[in-house]
C-alpha cells in the first residue's frame, strides 16, 4: 500500500516585487497553513518524507506541515521538480520514489495538483484550493505501478471556516 498527500501551498502574496519563485505567504495563508497543518497532523498517518517545490510560498507551506507532524530536517526535501503547473515533472518524481517510501506528502502548484488528484484519485475535486490537502492511497507496492487509487481524506481551509 502506498500513500500520498498533496498539499497546494497557502495564498502567496503579489504585493512584493520578487519573481514568482520567492512570493511569501500572505497572512491569510499563515493563518491558514497552520489551521490545516494541525488538523491534518492529528487526524493521518504521518509522511515519512515531506517533498516541496523550491518556491519561497510551497517551501514556507510546508514547513509547517513538517512542524506539526514533528518530522526531523532529513525527511523535509526541497525538490525543484515540484515547481511544475502541468504535472508531468511531479508525475514523473511520483512514479520515481524509491519503494521503501511508503507514505509521502507533497507540496506543490496548481494546476498540476488539481489535474493530478483527478486522475490518481477517486473523488473529482474541481480545484484543490490555496492551502488544500488531499491523500490519496494506491493498493500497489511500487510507486512505478500507480494508476487509479482512492481519495481517502481532503481538507480545505474553507471547511474550516
């Protein structure tokens, strides 16, 4: 059995005159990312490894995702695979994880995200929102043999409102 957890990264802000690589999160998306970060930290399983985008806002995401889970430095990645809006570089990391990985979240960018929970999972989900969580479990035991698994659990920020 495999798992994984896909986290969008909180809501970035546009004010700062920065590339797109090296946006911070808004208040908003502190607020939020530590609302859901917690939530979810109680409620599943924890990731073996956190993998993240090297943009500044999925970096910054996920961080605390790492802090709630209480996950060690070495199972905290920073892959700039994962700053990809098609979702053929995150699939491609997907389906290269090594196989003594059983649970692992990812941070990342839509519109991959959403395009990809859609395909591997069993819940059509419109847009996975700023800050949204989805996992996702496969009945396989290699990452290379992922098709269609479950959705099992999302949490949106709105949910929590």
């Amino acid at each position: 059995m495999k798992t994984l957890y896909f986290i969008r990264h909180a809501k970035s802000s546009w004010k700062h005159t920065v590339g797109d690589r090296h946006r911070p999160l808004k208040k908003q998306g502190v607020k939020d990312a530590l609302q859901v970060s917690k939530l979810v930290a109680q409620t599943i399983v924890k990731p073996q490894v956190i993998i993240t985008s090297d943009a500044l806002r999925t970096q910054s995401t996920a961080t605390y995702f790492k802090d709630a889970f209480e996950l060690k430095n070495d199972a905290f990645v920073v892959n700039p695979e994962l700053y990809d809006f098609s979702g053929q570089q995150v699939m491609k990391l997907i389906k290269e994880l090594k196989n003594t990985l059983d649970c692992v979240m990812l941070c990342g960018h839509n519109h991959a995200f959403t395009s990809i929970v859609n395909i591997l999972g069993s819940t059509g989900i419109d847009n996975v929102p700023t800050c949204g969580f989805v996992a996702i479990t496969f009945d396989v035991d290699k990452w290379s043999e992922i098709t269609t698994g479950t959705t099992v659990k999302t949490v949106f920020p709105r949910d929590l409102k």
